[in-house]
C-alpha cells in the first residue's frame, strides 16, 4: 500500500529573484512563513516557481536549498519534468540526490505525446529513481491530457504516487477514481477545484494561493 506523500495543503512555492538569480535568503524566509503557518509539503521548482525560465544550475541549487533549510520537518517535492525524458530523469536522479522526498513530473510539452508515449516516458523515470513521482496533467499548459485508462496503467508502478490534476475533467477525474487503486493519490492543480476534487476522493491541493 502506497502511502501519499503528503494530506491536505502543500504549496507550489514561489522563487524569489534578484536582478541576476535565485535570491535565496528571501526563499528562506518564505519557507519559515509556510512552517510556521502549518502548509504540509512545500513543492519547489514548479510552475510557480518559475522552472521553465531557470538554468539547471539554478534548478538544482533552489531544490538543495529547500531540502537544507526545511531539514526533515516537512516533505519537499521537487518539480523535475522536461519535454525530454533523458532531461527530465537527469533532473529527476539529481533532485533526488539532493534530498527530496518526491518529485512532480509534468507530461512533455509541447510534443502532444500519445498515450502510450506517456506511459513509457513517466515509466522510464519512475524505474530511474527510489523516490516516489506526482504526476502532473495540466493541459491548458502541455497541450496533451492524461486518459484515465494511462493513471490506471501508471498507477502499477510502485514509485507513482498520484498525480496534480489541473485538467478541470471532472468526469475523467471520476473515471481515474474508479480505474485506479486507492493508493494513487489524486491531488487538485486548481486551487477553486480543490473542494469539488476532494469530493471525488482527492486527498487535497497543490495550491499557489497558499503562497
């Protein structure tokens, strides 16, 4: 039986700058605003976190820092996907490496994958590390929507947690609900969705409001 990485809020947190890179005393003091006011897993390097616009350097020492300064008192899960799957498993080994306790994979975009294609990519990376994946579906952003049946068939692999669901599908949601065991974990990607997701049996929310 899996276990989620986390229950209830986890915030997809912010990265500061200053005018040359990642400015990480403010981080620092971003992270002790979410300890002390009772977020439960802090999610670095998403799409809030401005990933998309980071070197890998950046990436990683972000990801180093959060591990460091948040020392084992919550969980940190670092967003480590690429369009690449040799990127993303580079990202997601050295993430790993560094200490997080899971990371968030986004389906490749751009590329508009077939199903099977996903199912190979996240499977790829899931047998390349020891530390368990949240899968990302964001559609609006990716171009390309997780099927039910794919959660289904990735929800075998004991290192696939769940996934961050921003699809705005209630029924595939549903539908992923009834396909899949109760040990793949469905978090909402919308923080106006989280209630209705929770309904349908998620477990709580991704959020950026939290920040």
């Amino acid at each position: 039986m899996k276990k989620p990485l986390f229950t209830g809020s986890g915030v997809a947190i912010v990265t500061p700058f200053t005018k040359e890179t990642v400015d990480l005393p403010t981080l620092g003091k971003l992270l002790d605003f979410q300890m002390k006011n009772g977020t439960d897993a802090i999610i670095v390097c998403g799409t809030t976190g401005e990933a998309s616009t980071m070197s890998y350097r950046e990436r990683m020492r972000t990801i180093e820092f959060c591990v460091d300064h948040v020392d084992g008192r919550l969980a940190v899960i670092a967003g480590t996907g690429s369009n690449s799957t040799e990127n993303a498993l580079a990202l997601s080994r050295d993430a790993e490496r560094a200490g997080a306790d899971g990371l968030l994979l986004v389906t490749p975009y751009y590329n508009k994958a077939s199903q099977s294609g996903l199912i190979r990519h996240f499977q790829v990376i899931a047998d390349g590390v020891d530390v368990p994946l949240i899968l990302y579906d964001v559609p609006s952003r990716t171009g390309v929507t997780i099927a039910p049946e794919t959660y289904a068939e990735l929800a075998k692999h004991p290192n696939i947690n769940g996934v961050k669901e921003a699809g705005g599908n209630f029924s595939n949601i549903q539908k992923t609900r009834n396909l899949c065991p109760e040990d793949f974990t469905i978090w909402s990607g919308n923080d106006d969705e989280t209630a209705a997701i929770c309904m349908l049996g998620g477990k709580g929310v991704i959020s950026v409001v939290a920040n």
